[in-house]
C-alpha cells in the first residue's frame, strides 16, 4: 500500500507543476525589424499570465518594464515566456532597448 501512496505522490511532484503552467492564459508577442507585434496587448486584471515572446529579428532585442520591474534579452530566432504575477488594472509600458525609438509597447490591463 505505501509503494501505491510513493508513486502517486511521485507522479503528482512531476505532473502539477506542468498542469500549473499550462493553465496560464498565454499572449504572443513578435518582435520584428526593431518593432512589436501588436504593440498593444490587452489582459485581464487580476490574473497570472504568461507572454510568449518570439524574435524574429534581425538581431538581439530586450522585452523591459521599469514599472513592471521585467526584463529579458532575447536572441534572434528565441522563442522566451514571460510569467507576470496578477495586476491591477492601468497601463503598462514597456520597450525593446536595441531599438528605443521604434520597439515600444503597451500591456492594457482591464
């Protein structure tokens, strides 16, 4: 009987985490010539969710937030997520940093 209960629980360690992640909404975001794509995400407040980041190039470019307190470097060619704890309501701008005149965005949160 207790090899039954260690292997369940052995299962429940490895499976919840994955079932936890991929229960998060997911939002994309391209980031393409120095621009992101769509420049305006709109999620819902009070909810965990994840962006999925993919840069399409050319070269590297960083996904940041001073109010968000997020950043990531991600490389041509990378596909990264980003997990963001629930927010509240408002506006959220963020910026690629390779191209500060073009790569900006907005995460709408209502």
């Amino acid at each position: 009987m207790n090899k039954i209960i260690n292997l369940a629980l052995l299962v429940a360690f490895f499976i919840a985490p994955h079932v936890t992640a991929a229960a998060l909404p997911a939002y994309k975001l391209t980031i393409k010539n120095g621009y992101f794509e769509p420049d305006v995400i709109t999620v819902p407040a009070k909810t965990r969710f994840k962006l999925v980041i993919t840069n399409l190039g050319p070269g590297p470019e960083e996904f940041e937030s001073k109010r968000l307190r997020k950043e990531s470097v991600i490389a041509e060619g990378v596909t990264r997520s980003v997990v963001f704890a629930p927010l509240k309501a408002g506006e959220y701008r963020f910026f690629g940093e390779f191209h500060l005149a073009t790569a900006k965005g907005v995460l709408l949160v209502k």
